[in-house]
C-alpha cells in the first residue's frame, strides 16, 4: 500500500509543477525559465505534504500499525 501511496504523491507532485510551468509559458516566458520559477514556487508545499507522509508512516509504524504487528504470536 505504501509504494502506490508515494507514486500517487509524487504524481501529484509534479503535476503542479508542470501546470504552473505551462501557465508561465503562455504567458511568455521560456521554457527553462518556467520550470525554475515553478519548482522554486511550489518547493515549499511539495516539501511540507511529503514530510508529513513521511512523518505519518513513522508514527504509524511506531504505534504499532504495522503488518508485522498484526501477526498473532
């Protein structure tokens, strides 16, 4: 479950980045130049959204929701 989660997230991902670099395109500006400044602007969410993932499978696996844990002993 967690690798298509990831490959969701990083679709997603990188969807927003190339939609704000055609938006920028249209509007004039180079290829190159769109995808910089498109990347630089959604850096910040990008990172945010992947550290809590990150940040719930830790936990998760920490309170014990693991599929090792499910196991009866």
């Amino acid at each position: 479950m967690g690798l298509p989660t990831v490959i969701g997230l990083t679709g997603g991902n990188s969807s927003m980045i190339v939609g704000s670099a055609r938006d920028r395109t249209v509007l004039g500006k180079t290829v190159p130049k769109a995808v910089r400044k498109a990347s630089e602007q959604r850096f910040r969410p990008i990172l945010l959204t992947s550290l809590a993932f990150g940040l719930s499978v830790a936990a998760a696996g920490a309170a014990g929701l693991s599929p090792a844990s499910r196991q009866a002993s």
